[in-house]
C-alpha cells in the first residue's frame, strides 16, 4: 500500500510531524482535539493493515478504511474538512454538511457556490492558494452561509499534513464559529469609538494615567491645546507643558495624590501651542476594581482662563469699590429684617465701628442710636417691615462715644416668602453735618449783619415812626394834665386822654419790639405764621420811608391765605429787604408815578406767594442769574449780599426766590414757600 493509498493513512511519524505543526501554531484546543483523533485513526489504520494482510487484498479493505475515518472525522466536535496537496476538498465532516445544509459534491464547489461571501471570498481564495504554494499553514476569518442564506463569521485555520518523504499528503482544515465573538470584538470597537467620541466633546482637556501615574491617553482637545504628541506629553513635568512658577507644587500635590490614592483638584496653567499660558481647574479621580485597587486615574482639565481674568477683574474693581467706599465713607448693605440677617460691607462696619464679620443684628444696631433718634429709627424699622422703601438720617453713639451722623436709603430687591429684602447704601455725614452747622451760623451771622444794614438804611423812618406816638403821649398827657388841674376837673375827658396815651405808648413799643426782632440773632425757629400780618408790619415799619420817596404803595393780601410754617423774623427779612430794593430802583424815576406793589396769594393749592413789582429802572435778562450771586449789586453804594442771604433764608423754607422783568417799566420779585417744609428726617427740619 502506497502512502497516499488511503484518505487517513499515516504512521506514528506522521502523528508526530502534525503535533509540532500544531505547537508551532500555538497549540489551539480545537487542533489539538484533530490530532488526538488522528491519533485514534493511526491505530485504527494499523488494525486496517493487519486486517488487509489478513484479506491479502488492498482493495477489499478500503471501504472499511474509508468509513472507519469518516466516522473518526464525524466524531470531532467542530465543523471539519481535509483538503488534497492541490487544496482540493476531499472530505468534510457531518457538521459542515449540517451547517451549510449541503452535500460533499456542493460543499467541493465552495468557491463558486456562495458558501463564502462574496466579499471575503477573493482575500479566502488568495490566501489559500499561497498557502498551498508555500506549505505554510493559513488562517482566514471569513463569514460561511448557513442553511438558512444567513452568513456567520469563522475563523479558518488550515494544517498540511505530510509524509515521511516530507511532502504535504493533505491539508487539515478546523472551522471555529467566532461570530459572536466577532460580534461583541465589533460591539466593543463600536463603543471604544463612540467613548473616544464622548471623551473628544467633553468641554476640556481628558487625561487617562497608569496607578503609578504615567500618561497614557490625552483626548484629542489636549492634543491640540498643547500641540504635543502623546510621547512628549508623557514627560510634561519636564517639557514646559506645565508654567514654571507652577511646577513644584503641582509636582509635589501629584506625588502626593498618587500615592495616597486621594482624588485631586487644583488650578495650574498649561502652556498652549503657541506657548501662551492658560489657567486650567484641574481635578483627578482614581478608578478601582472590585478589590480597591487602583486601576486608572482620569483628570480632567477645564479651561477657567476667562474666569481667572473675570476674578482678577472683580477683585480689583471690589478693591476700587472698597477704596471709594472708604473715600466717601459711604457703605452699603443687603438686610433681611424679618429673619434679622445682615450682610455689611467693610465700610458699614468702619462707620459703625464694628468688628469686621462680626454678627450684625437689629439690637446690636438699636442698642447704639441716639435716643433722640429712636422714635424715628423705629419709625423707619415699622415702615420697612411693612416692605417699604425707605430714606433714614440719625445719629449714633459708638462705643469710643463718638456721635456720627447716617443718612442713608434702602430699596426692596425682592420679596421671599412675604419677607421684603432690602438693598442699600449709607454714609457718614458727620463732616458734613458740622460744616452744615458751621454754615448755617455764618448764614444767621450774615443775615443779622444784613438786617441790620438794612434796619440802619431806615432810621428816618424808623425814627418817625417812634417820634409820632411818643408825641402823641407827650400831647396827650399834658391835656390830662390840664384837665385834671382845671377848677372843675375833666374827669371823662382826662379818662379818655389816658387812653389815647396808652395807645400811642403801645405803638411805640409795638415800633420798637418788632426792631429788637429785625436786630436779635435767634436761631432758626419755626412757628405757624400769617404772611399778611407779617407783611403789614414791615410795609408799617417801612411807610415813612417810603412816604419820604414819593413811593406810592399799593397792596393786595389775598383774604384765604392760609397759614405757613417758617421763621417770622427771617421772612420779614426777605420781605423788608425785596421792598428796600424796590424803592431805591425808583430813586431816579421822575417821568412816571413811582408805584410799589405788594401782593401775598396761594399757589398751586399748598403754598403761598409773595410778590414785590415796582415801576423802577428794571433789571436786564442777561443780570438775572447773577442777580442772587453773593456780592453782586447793581447799586453804587451796594454790598451785594442782601438778595443772595434772602435766596438762602427762602430755599431754607423749601421754597424758591426769583426775578422777573415787568411787560412795562420795573421788575417784579417773587418768592413761594410751601406751607409747611417736609422735614428731612423724622423730627428733624432742613438746615440748608
């Protein structure tokens, strides 16, 4: 019998050569299970021989040969089949002819057929037939139809078997159903792509590392951001990736985190391609197994480049806040009064010379008011409460018992609950408040000094008016004198003389009690005044005086005047002083009658006018505004600061003075006050 006389026939040497071909490809299972059933159908071929030497004849031997290793090969757990030197299909096991649903005729036709599909057969064929020309052993990974036409992947590994000559006598051929394998191997690729696509869109900067903290992947934004490869990246404490100034405390921290196993954050800058540094958060998080061991680190870099310049710029405009703030002793605040939370600026807290921090409550601030000023602070709590805004002036007593004056103003910002939060600013006013003070004792200085030049222009007048009724007592009591030393004395008619002198003493005193006032210093004082009887008593202060100028006084005081709140002595000051000034513009008037007018009227429902026109030289446009300017006259013997001290005393009423040239000759002068000035704080009245 000849070696290729039958399909199996081999001999131990053969067995052999096939075991090392098998450890040469690695020693897989599957070929290993071929080889042991080789091994059986070795020996079932030495029975075979025995039995045929037996027989004497070859060939009535061969179909028990033949089925004894087509059994063996059916045997074999796996789709199997041998191949002739040429790659020819000679045999293939039932499995295959299951699989593919097939006969050994069809299945020898394999490459025409579509057992294969078509896109893997040219790459099968190819491979093949190199094989068949080198006697190397092959594997292909092709999808083979199944019965059903649905194609699955395999793995296809051919062995050649061969002689003791050393030819290749067959081609073993193991098919491994790897289509699930395939399908999970496409699955993972698939979901390492679409992790690779989630970590490329993450918004910054993907670094995965060893336990020991060695680089091993940088998403591609940090690829591009520091325009290195992976390689250089891997020695970023020594390539200039990291700013210098941060590379001994991020070097430190990481050694540190690694071998603590501790997750990590902390801001550093990174060198952009074109070597601009960059401020980047960076956090770092370990990923363990099931035991607790580390098995990766991943840090995620965010770029807070434009935070860090947003804070830079926020901290320096807090700076120059703080810094005005400090400059204009304002201070600001945001207050929930009902929850008593209190969030104070470093300013707020100087002003009321607290400890900076330091808990703020509503007692603590109540606890250092003036008590003058409590009813109005409390006032102010009540109307807030109720989610007002508010405006507050009072002072405080600190704990050095300084008195410092706050005014200041809150807003509403929102409601919570019902609970109004409010948003504000105060300032120290104490400064201001004292040279307030100061100016206001200047001012009533300047105004006695300008009453009494004006009382002093009329002592003429002045005098006539004390000079009549003290004549008048003179005249009077000597006629009761007479009376009462005549034989039959007069008693009735020296009654009534008595009288008459009683009336003409009380004008002169009336004379002289309202010259005290024009001449006294008194603070400013309000009190509920008539402007009709406040004015009568200047024009009679005034009568001879004006008499003496040929000055023709006409007068129209409105019956419904109401009463206003004010300084008598102050506003007759104005008054006195606005009729002075239109006397002397009719000084040198000879052509026309020299007529004054005085009118008093309600204004606009809630204030009342005074009004001076006269008929004199009249006041050009272009003078108007610089007419209340202290120091500027239009009188040759002038001072300048009458009209500018009576400006001072109306807008100290609340009220407005001003000048307007007649349609004919003169001007008229007019001011308004309202009836009672709105006070500035609670109890507290304007003082400038």
């Amino acid at each position: 019998m000849t070696e290729d006389a039958a399909p199996f026939e081999s001999h131990a040497d053969d067995l052999a050569r096939l075991r090392s071909s098998v450890n040469d490809l690695g020693g897989r299972t599957a070929l290993e299970r071929v080889v042991q059933r080789l091994s059986e159908l070795v020996a079932d071929n030495k029975a075979l021989r025995k039995q045929l030497a037996e027989r004497g004849s070859a060939e009535e031997a061969r179909p028990g040969l033949e089925s004894q290793s087509s059994l063996i090969v059916n045997s074999i757990p796996g789709l199997v089949a041998t191949l002739t030197p040429a790659g020819e299909v000679e045999l293939v096991n039932d499995q295959v002819l299951q699989y593919c649903g097939g006969t050994l005729r069809e299945m020898r036709q394999w490459a025409t057929n579509g057992t294969v599909h078509p896109e893997d057969l040219a790459h099968a064929v190819d491979v093949i037939g190199q094989s068949m020309m080198s006697g190397d052993p092959y594997e292909i990974i092709e999808r083979i139809r199944r019965f059903d036409g649905v194609y699955r992947w395999f793995q296809v590994r051919g062995l050649p078997l061969r002689g003791s000559s050393g030819g290749i006598v067959r081609w073993y051929v193991l098919l491994t159903d790897i289509d699930d394998l395939k399908r999970a191997q496409d699955a993972l690729r698939e979901s390492e792509h679409e992790s690779r696509l989630i970590v490329d869109s993450i918004p910054g900067l993907v670094v995965a590392l060893a336990p020991d903290g060695e680089v091993e992947f940088v998403n591609r934004q940090g690829l591009e951001f520091f325009g290195q490869p992976l390689e250089e990246l891997k020695h970023w404490g020594t390539n200039g990736a990291i700013h210098p100034e941060d590379l001994p405390r991020l070097i430190e921290d990481f050694t540190r985190a690694i071998a603590s196993g501790c997750p990590f954050e902390w801001e550093v800058r990174g060198r952009r391609f074109d070597g601009v540094y960059r401020w980047f958060q960076s956090r770092g998080f370990p990923l363990r197994d099931a035991s607790g061991r580390i098995v990766r680190w991943y840090n995620l870099l965010v770029d807070i480049d434009e935070r860090k310049r947003a804070e830079e710029e926020l901290r320096r405009a807090y700076d120059s806040f703080a810094d005005a703030q400090r400059l204009s002793k304002t201070g600001s605040f945001i207050t929930d009064l009902v929850g008593d939370d209190h969030n104070w600026s470093e300013e707020t807290y100087r002003i009321f010379e607290f400890q900076p921090g330091t808990k703020v409550t509503l007692q603590r601030i109540r606890a250092i008011i003036h008590p003058d000023d409590q009813p109005s602070f409390e006032s102010m709590i009540a109307r807030a409460m109720s989610g007002g805004d508010v405006t507050f002036l009072f002072r405080i007593v600190t704990a050095r018992a300084a008195v410092k004056h706050v005014r200041g103003i809150a807003h509403v910002i929102e409601q919570i609950e019902g609970r109004p939060m409010f948003v504000g600013a105060l300032q120290d006013v104490t400064e201001s408040m004292e040279a307030e003070e100061a100016l206001n004792k200047a001012r009533s200085e300047l105004a006695h000094v300008a009453r009494v030049t004006t009382v002093s222009a009329l002592t003429a007048s002045i005098a006539h008016e004390i000079n009549q009724p003290l004549s008048g007592i003179i005249t009077n009591a000597g006629t009761c004198l007479r009376m009462l030393a005549a034989d039959s004395p007069d008693i009735d008619g020296a009654r009534e003389t008595a009288r008459r002198t009683i009336r003409d003493g009380n004008r002169a005193s009336d004379v002289i009690t309202r010259l005290r006032a024009l001449f006294s210093k008194k603070e400013f004082a309000l009190e509920s005044l008539d402007l009709n009887d406040a004015t009568r008593e200047v024009i009679a202060l005034s009568l001879s005086d004006l008499q003496r100028q040929r000055v023709v006084l006409q007068s129209e005081f409105a019956d419904d005047l109401p009463k206003v709140t004010g300084d008598r002595v102050q506003l007759q000051q104005v008054i006195l002083n606005l009729v002075r000034n239109a006397s002397d513009a009719m000084m040198d008037v000879d052509d026309r009658p020299r007529q004054l007018l005085v009118r008093t009227e309600r204004e606009n429902g809630d204030r009342v006018r005074v009004t001076v026109r006269d008929s004199g030289i009249g006041v050009d446009r272009q003078s108007m505004d610089k007419l209340f300017d202290a120091f500027y006259t239009t009188k040759s013997g002038g001072m300048g600061i009458g009209l500018s001290v009576s400006r001072s005393i109306v807008e100290r009423h609340q009220g407005r003075l001003w000048a307007e040239p007649n349609d004919g000759p003169g001007a008229t002068f007019s001011f308004s006050i309202p009836l009672e000035p709105i006070p500035r704080s609670h109890g507290q009245w304007p003082t400038d």
